[in-house]
C-alpha cells in the first residue's frame, strides 16, 4: 500500500457548518488542504467524506496518519 504525502505535521483548524458535507484529502497532494481537489486521481488513494454534526470548529488531519481521519488524533506528534 503506497504511503500518504504529509501536508503538514499539525492539524488544520477548519470552521465547518452542520450538515454540510467535506471531503478530506487522503493523499496529501491537494492544494486545498485538507479538503481534496482531485490530484489523487490514478492513485489508490480516496476522498473521506465528512459531515459536520454541528457548526463550529474542528480539527482535520494534516500529516495523513491518524487512525481516526478525517479528525487529528495526535499522530503528527510521532512523526
């Protein structure tokens, strides 16, 4: 299984509003980070869909290691 770019070693903090839906970018290669825009395509790698349960700020992967992506878990600090 190929390995994810890291964006970032720190987690993006995104204002998100409820019910909306965002897609996370797996791979890392975005240049909209976190969200995708598409340069995973020829790739293994997919979009995480997302859908905010209420408005407000959270804190999407940015080093693409977390075991609970699309949200930072703390991977980064390992890396």
């Amino acid at each position: 299984m190929a390995e994810p770019t890291i964006a970032q070693k720190a987690p993006y903090g995104t204002p998100v509003e409820a019910g909306k839906t965002y897609h996370w970018c797996a791979c890392g290669k975005s240049a909209k980070q976190p969200f995708c825009d598409g340069s995973h395509k020829g790739s293994e790698f997919a979009p995480v869909a997302y859908t905010a349960d209420k408005t407000g700020d959270v804190w999407f992967c940015g080093c693409k290691a977390s075991k609970k992506s699309p949200m930072c878990d703390g991977s980064h600090k390992a890396l």
